[in-house]
C-alpha cells in the first residue's frame, strides 16, 4: 500500500479540498501527493499558526480544510487552537509528524515530542497515534469524526509508521 496515497485518498474521499503544509521531512511524500491533486487546494505556510489562521478562512468561505504539520510547533498553535478553531467549533483534522519518538535520530526533537500528548490532552483536543503503516485504515473514520463534531483532531504520525529515516 502507498501511505502518501491512501492518506490522499482519504482526504479526497471526506470532501477535504483544502490543505496547507508546513514541510517536514516525514511528510514529503504525502505533501508531494497532496499538491498532484487537482481536487485538493494546496497552500503551503511559513509556520503552523499562520497555517490554522488559513484553514479558518477556507473553512468560513464553504471548504473543508487539514494543516498538514510537525508536532514541535504545537506550542505555537495554542493561541490559535483555543481562540479561533476550537472557540467558532471549527472541524480541523491535523496529520501531525510526531517527531521525537522511537527512531528519532535528532535529539532537539525529543524535548516537544515529551510534551506533545499532554498539550493536546489539555486542549481537550481528541489524538491517535500511528504507529504501525495499518493504523492508516483508521483515518476515514476520524476524518468523519473531525467534520461530525466540529473540532479540531490531531492524528500523529511518528518515524516507525513512515518506515523511519532509512538509517534502521
């Protein structure tokens, strides 16, 4: 199965036909996927809260928006998160490279992956971790989710489920 794909696909499938970016290495190859669809709008950002501030204007003018993200910016996004998409109930499913975990190979990358879950948590913002390439099967549904409740999702994607960085 090709990852990039199928989380294209699914993307496609839940009508999300806006997608900014902030690049990372882990999600080049769905960034590269995303920006070959015609039916997805892809805009890439400078920085993750300016992303979010993005996907609000698109969602308010009729599309369904993701931010395509790493997780070391989740500290930035808190203002954002809590006085703009989670103050006007706005769905925002977030693929999140969860950096920092198991097969990391940069170690200034573990000190916000420590503290990703529990921002998160204290967002009461709901979050998956994919850990394993079959976790994917999961991301229809918690796309449905995210647009049923009208709130923002987090879906971290760590170094084992895109296959690590090639040096294990």
């Amino acid at each position: 199965m090709n990852i990039d794909k199928k989380i294209t696909d699914d993307l496609v499938a839940n009508d999300i036909s806006f997608v900014t970016t902030v690049p990372c290495k882990q999600l080049a190859g769905v960034i590269d996927e995303i920006d070959a669809r015609d039916e997805i709008f892809h805009i890439p950002s400078n920085k993750e809260d300016e992303g979010m501030g993005l996907c609000a204007g698109a969602f308010m003018g009729g599309k369904r928006p993701a931010i395509i993200m790493q997780n070391t910016a989740i500290g930035v996004t808190i203002n954002t998160l809590a006085t703009l998409i989670q103050y006007y109930r706005m769905p925002l499913p977030m693929l999140i490279s969860y950096r920092g975990e198991l097969r990391e190979p940069v170690a200034c990358q573990v000190e916000m992956a420590v503290h990703t879950k529990a921002l998160l948590a204290e967002m009461k913002i709901p979050t998956y971790h994919f850990h394993h390439q079959s976790d994917v099967e999961e991301l229809d549904a918690i796309l449905k989710y995210t647009f049923m409740c009208n709130k923002p999702v987090a879906i971290l994607t760590d170094a084992n489920f895109w296959g690590g960085y090639g040096d294990q």
